[in-house]
C-alpha cells in the first residue's frame, strides 16, 4: 500500500473540517467523495440544499461550497501533503465543482496549513462589536489573502460605506414582505422544540444574537416576524466596518473562488481575533447587488460582503454528519 494511502479515519476528519464552512443560512449544501486509488476528493454541489428563490443561479451555493474547499485545502495541507486543486474540471457535469489530489508528502502550502487552527474557531457572530477600528496592516494581510485566491477585498469607506448600508437598508426593507424570502428563513430557521433545534443544519435561535436596537451595523434577523422567548434587544455599532469581496468576472468558477477567497480571509481574521458575519441581503436582488461594487474600478462583482470587529464570537452551528456527505470508492 502506498505510504501515502489514508485510512478512512483520516478521510473522514479532512472532511469534517472541510464541513465547518459558512454556507448560506448554514444549508450546507456539498457532498465529497474520495477516490482511494487516485488519493482525490471530488466536491460537488447538493442542489437539493439551494434556495431557488434568495439564489436561483445558485451563485451563494457555489460560494459555500468554494469555502468548503479552502477548508479542505487547509486541512490536507496541515496533514502535511499538497493540495492539486482543479475547479470545474468536467464541464459536462456541471455538479462536479472541484477536486483535490494529494500529490504527495511536503505541502508546500505552509501559509493555508498556518490557518488550521481557525477551521473550528471561526463562527459568524451576529452581536454588538466594538468601534475600535481594524488596524491597517490586518487589513492589507486580509486583502492579501483574498489576492491570493483570486479575488480582491477592499473596505467600505466615507460615501460607499453609506452607500452600501442604504442598499443593505432597502433590501432588508424587500425581504420584509417578500414571500419567497420568508419561506427561506422558515425553512433554514430552527425555532421552538427541542427536535426542531437539534437539527443538523440551518441557523438555531441560539445563534440569532440580539434584536438590534440602535446602531448602524447591517446584521440580518433571522427570526423574522417570528417570537423567540427570552430574547433581547441591544445597541450594535455605529461605525461598522464593512469589507467587499469582488471578482472581475461572475461566471461559476469565479463564485468558487470568491468562496475560497472568502474563508481565506474569515480563518485569517480569526487568528487576528476578529470575529465577522455575513451581509448578503443585497446581494440577493440583482438590481441591488450591482450598486454595491467599488466605485473607483466600477467594473468588479462584488460576491459577498463581510461585517468585521472586534467583539464576541458567535456560537458554534450544526453540522451534517460526515457519513451523510462523504462516500468513499475504490
């Protein structure tokens, strides 16, 4: 047997930590197999878990999927192998978004294999964060490491951060009485018995954090109209620190990219202790999404837009078991 065979053990836990990726509203929608005789895992998308009205070209879902890969990534490069990574290497099984070979002992990805320690650190934290502003060296490593993966973060500031919040703003105000988004929060919302919370996916009440009460800080409430017995209301920052996440071009495999890029920067920001959550919800109506790019370029697709600060990190969210989203072939 090859020296660099991996027991199902050690597939399995590259896998769980590949699974502790954001996706959005924590629908988890991946599945991974592992092919032994090649030593490769193929990522695919579980379009069952794709929300056809908030993501009907299922961009977010790629997105998710990309962040499970950078997971992957990391992980098989703290086992100490290298990582040969291929994005969307058959185009006629669209599904089919990724593989990664071990190619053998010896990463060569120290910089991925630093970021380990965060895979299970990292949660979105949808609380108040302080005002203290992010230094500006951690944010030129952060814009660094989304360079990296092929994608650019830049922050929001002066006019574009008030920009941004009043698409933000309006989204949220569609969101409220748009059908279709509330059947999303009701379907990935986990509220009431205690069946209903020891769900393996979707966002549990115990991670909502508070109503906001005052503030400018964009965090989206996934109670909805809903009640959540015992639930308070707080004050979150005025001065939030908005960081946008943009490729040149849109297509599907520049979504997985944006994923990667995106837990590139989220596991760095996290061994820099700053915790962060997620604003989507203008990227989530075309019309909106468009306004929210760089006004200095006006040519880059913004992906996704990250709220970061220091503050208390968020609870830890369900996973899917890992027999559940990982077979293994011959």
């Amino acid at each position: 047997m090859s020296q660099l065979a991996l027991s199902p053990e050690r597939v399995a836990t590259l896998v769980r930590d590949a699974t502790a990726a954001p996706s959005m509203h924590n629908a988890q929608p991946w599945r991974f197999s592992y092919f032994q005789g090649s030593r490769t895992f193929h990522v695919r998308a579980d379009l069952a878990r794709a929300m056809p009205h908030s993501d009907p070209d299922t961009r977010a879902l790629h997105l998710g999927c990309g962040a499970a890969l950078l997971n992957l990534r990391v992980s098989v490069a703290h086992g100490d192998w290298y990582p040969a990574t291929r994005l969307l290497p058959d185009l006629a099984d669209p599904a089919l978004l990724a593989t990664v070979q071990l190619t053998g002992f010896g990463s060569g990805e120290s910089d991925l294999a630093a970021l380990y320690p965060a895979i299970h650190q990292r949660h979105s934290s949808r609380f108040p964060f302080e005002e203290t502003e992010i230094p500006e060296a951690v944010r030129t490593a952060l814009s660094d490491a989304a360079h990296l993966e092929g994608a650019s973060l830049s922050f929001a500031t002066a006019w574009h951060l008030q920009e941004v919040l009043e698409l933000v703003e309006e989204a949220e105000a569609r969101n409220r009485t748009d059908r279709g988004s509330d059947e999303d929060l009701a379907t990935w919302t986990r509220i009431g018995t205690p069946s209903v919370m020891s769900a393996a996916d979707g966002v549990p009440e115990y991670a909502f954090g508070p109503r906001k009460r005052g503030g400018k800080a964009p965090v989206r409430d996934f109670a909805g109209a809903r009640s959540v017995a015992g639930r308070t209301a707080t004050a979150f920052e005025r001065s939030p620190q908005l960081a946008l996440l943009s490729t040149s071009r849109d297509r599907p495999e520049d979504w997985l990219r944006a994923g990667q890029a995106m837990e590139h920067v989220l596991l760095l920001a996290t061994l820099e202790g700053l915790s962060s959550s997620f604003v989507t919800q203008a990227l989530e109506w075309p019309d909106l999404r468009w306004p929210l790019r760089d006004p200095l370029s006006g040519s880059a697709h913004v992906q996704m837009v990250l709220r970061l600060g220091y503050g208390p990190g968020g609870p830890g969210t369900p996973r899917r078991p890992v027999p559940e989203v990982l077979d293994i072939q011959p």
